[in-house]
C-alpha cells in the first residue's frame, strides 16, 4: 500500500502532471471555444465533437513539446489520440446529460465534460502514447 501511494504522489506530484493540467486548462479553454464556434454551424453535439478534435491536435503538438518533450510523429499522434477515447466518451456523456438532459448552457456544458477525467487521460497518455522504453 505505501508503494501504491509513494506511485501516487510521484505521478501526479511531478512536472510532467503539472505541465499536463497547464496544458489541460489551455486545451479546456480551445475545445469549448472551437465548440462554441462550430455550434453557430452545426448541434452542439457535432460541434463539441469537432471542437474535441481541434483541440486535440492543439493539446497533442503542445504536451509533445512541452511536457513530454518529444518529436511531434505521426504514431505517437495516434496512440496519444486512442488514449484520448475514454476521455472523449466521458466528456461526450457530460455534454448529452448536462446540455440535452438538464438544459443547462452549452458553454457549462462544454467546460465541464472538459474538466472531467484529467487523471485518467493522464496515465493513458503516459503510459500508451509517451511512455519512453
């Protein structure tokens, strides 16, 4: 058990956790942006999905420079898209219940599916799209 919490505290005390909530507040504020954007085009279903895909290009070039410190490649771009699934489907749930469901602002809505699951996107992401052999 100590070990279990000493794994704890080196991961998500560290700068690389840091770096990634940094980021993360970055990415929040550019996917509910381009998703405000896109809903004067599309639903704010569709357009939440492409505002998670703009900002998820904008998160991978930044946390691949900034906090992983790694080249920008064509792989490691999709193993960092793949660990952004469950996150992308957490977020997804959010928007549907918060914004369809409760009838709550779509920019609440959008801010908090963005909000949501940061530890879990994390460790994926470090372990699947980073993890240095």
């Amino acid at each position: 058990m100590n070990s279990f919490v000493k794994n704890l505290k080196k991961t998500f005390f560290s700068r690389e956790f840091i770096s990634f909530v940094i980021i993360g507040v970055i990415n929040t504020f550019n996917g509910v942006v381009f998703a405000y954007i896109y809903s004067n085009l599309l639903n704010e279903n569709l357009a939440f999905i492409f505002g998670y895909i703009s900002g998820l290009i904008i998160s991978y070039i930044l946390n691949s420079k900034i906090t992983f410190k790694e080249e920008l490649k064509l792989i490691t771009f999709v193993r960092f898209a793949v660990s952004n699934i469950p996150n992308f489907i957490i977020q997804n749930i959010v928007v549907i219940v918060v914004f369809n469901i409760m009838g709550w602002h779509k920019l609440i809505a959008f801010g908090l599916a963005a909000a949501i699951g940061m530890p879990v996107t994390f460790i994926l992401i470090k372990l699947f799209a980073f993890d240095k052999k």
